[in-house]
C-alpha cells in the first residue's frame, strides 16, 4: 500500500508539470519589452506570436511571420517543447494504467511495476525536454540584454512569467518521473524472497535387532579375561 501512495504522488506531482508545461508551450510570455518612449504599451513574445498589451486592458497578438525566420533557440524550443508535451502524455497513460487501481493487466504485478518504470523514465525526459529549451532561451536573453554593441537607447527584451513557470513545470515533471521510478524500484526490492523450505531433522532410532544386549551397560576394561 505505500509503493501505490508514493506512485499516486508521484503522478499528482508530475500531472502538474505536465499541464504547467503545455500553458508555458502556448502562452506569449517568454519575453517582455517596455519602450520607453510609449510606455503605456508593454510587448510580449512566446513561441508562437507577439502581443501587445495596451494600459487600458486590449491586447493584439500576431502570429511569427515563419518559422524560419525565427532564432535558432526559439525554432528549437518549439519541437522540444511539443515533445515535452507529447512524452508527458504518453508517460501518464502508461503510468496510469501500471496503477493498482486499475484493473488492466491485473494480476500481472511484473506488467505493472514495467508500466511504471516507462512512465517515470518517460516523465524525467519530459523533465529534461521542458528545461532545455526554457534555459537555452534564458541564456540568449541574458547575453543580448548585457550585449555592449547594442546601444543603450535601443529597448532590450527581459524575462517573462512564463520562463519562470517552464522551469518550475520541467522540476515537478523530473521529480516525479524520479520518485515514480524510484518507488517501482523499492517496492522489488523491499521483499525478500522466502528461503527455500527444508526438511525438519528426524531423531535417529534404532532397530531393535541392531542393538547390542551390552550398549546399555559399560564394558569393564577386561572384559575379555577368562577367570
């Protein structure tokens, strides 16, 4: 019952990086960018479009104009992000399916703890696929914002809210891929196989035929000698 505990956690818990990963996929909030001569506007950029976010509360969002166009690091955040999402897909459906509370493969407990192993190996990928492409982006930013050839009066992009959700999203899908692989592992090893049953020992008995009529009785140390 405590391996099913720890796999039931360790699913909430990656269930949670899975969904914050697909929302920080999507939403345009990788970058932001405040001019400073129109101040009332603040732009944002994610993988997929830009928008512009008026004081007032309107928002207008354009798609990129081709994926080639785009940088290297946001055209490769884009495929490792949608194979973040679809390997945190599959890894619940097998995961799921190796819990108890299934009926599937029942039974077969050696099915099961199979089930939960590719699912938690599938959810620390998931885990790595999410943080690459947040970091790589994070990186880029930081060296155009401190790049000394761009001149001072030329607006620089900063961090948006969604690169800090990708990188929590990446450490909940790892951590739980982790803790479900490492429960699965425990609960192998956690029961020691019975020894093999032996046969209890029988006390010896003797045949009355065999039995001296002396072995009850010492023999003197002549017994031999004739009086």
């Amino acid at each position: 019952m405590t391996m099913a505990f720890r796999a039931v956690g360790a699913m909430l818990l990656a269930l949670f990086g899975w969904v914050s990963s697909c929302v920080t996929t999507f939403v345009p909030l990788w970058k932001n960018l405040n001019l400073d001569l129109n101040e009332l506007e603040i732009w944002t950029m994610g993988l997929w479009q830009v928008c512009i976010m008026q004081e007032e509360g309107a928002t207008e969002c354009k798609a990129h104009d081709s994926f080639l166009a785009l940088p290297l690091e946001l055209r490769v955040s884009r495929v490792l992000m949608c194979l973040s999402n679809g390997l945190g897909l599959l890894a619940l459906l097998f995961a799921s399916v190796g819990l108890d509370c299934w009926k599937t493969c029942e039974g077969k407990p050696d099915a099961k703890k199979q089930l939960l192993l590719t699912g938690g190996v599938a959810f620390g990928a998931a885990g790595i696929t999410t943080l690459v492409p947040v970091s790589w982006v994070a990186y880029t930013t930081v060296l155009e914002f401190w790049d000394e050839a761009v001149p001072d009066i030329v607006p620089r992009w900063e961090f948006g809210e969604a690169m800090f959700l990708g990188w929590f999203a990446g450490s909940f899908l790892a951590a739980g891929g982790l803790l479900l692989i490492y429960s699965t592992c425990l609960s192998r090893t956690g029961t020691p196989a019975a020894p093999p049953a032996t046969r209890p020992l029988q006390p010896a008995t003797h045949s009355p035929a065999t039995m001296s009529p002396w072995s009850h009785h010492s023999h003197p140390k002549n017994a031999d000698l004739v009086i």
